[in-house]
C-alpha cells in the first residue's frame, strides 16, 4: 500500500483544529513529540507490542502534523534523505567524513 503523506499531514492538522489543539507553536509539539518517543521507549522495554505499535503511530501522527505546520512534504522529505543516506560511506556505523 502507497500512503499519500502529504493527504496524511493535512488530515492530521485538521485533526487538531477540530480538537483546538496547537497548530501553531513548533517548539511546544517538539515537545509532545519527545514524550511520545519516551512512551515508545517505555513500552518497548516492557515488550508490550500492543503499546509499541500505538506509541509508534502516535510518533509518526506527530511528525506529520509538525511537517505541514512547516509546510514539508514528510513523504519527500523522507525519499530524498533515504537517497542521501545512499549514498554515504559507513565505517563500523559510522557516518565517514569526506574530505
């Protein structure tokens, strides 16, 4: 299944207006997205998988609507990265420094 990101970021911001949450101040979801991953953490080291799965959505659902509060295409945004990390050279896991 293809997902249209950009459809997904304008449904979650919408989401937010009829709910009256923020749409507006970056740092404050920045926030939000950081407690989100923490309860992805907690929930992954309970192996609770149930949780991990709604924890991951509940990340994911962030990092759309911090993307059109922006005005980014996270699905773009995320190809054009995945390109970039292509092309890369890794030594032992680490990113080497061209010169």
């Amino acid at each position: 299944m293809i997902i249209d990101t950009k459809k997904l970021q304008k449904e979650v911001l919408d989401n937010k207006r009829r709910h009256n949450f923020n749409t507006t101040d970056i740092k404050f979801e920045l926030l939000l997205l950081y407690g989100e991953v923490n309860e992805l953490f907690k929930g992954w080291l309970k192996q609770d998988d149930d949780n991990i799965n709604e924890e991951l959505a509940d990340v994911g659902i962030f990092l759309l609507g911090i993307s059109e509060m922006l005005g980014s295409d996270l699905g773009k945004d995320i190809v054009d990265k995945i390109e970039i990390n292509k092309n890369r050279i890794y030594k032992n896991g680490v990113k080497v420094s061209k010169k």
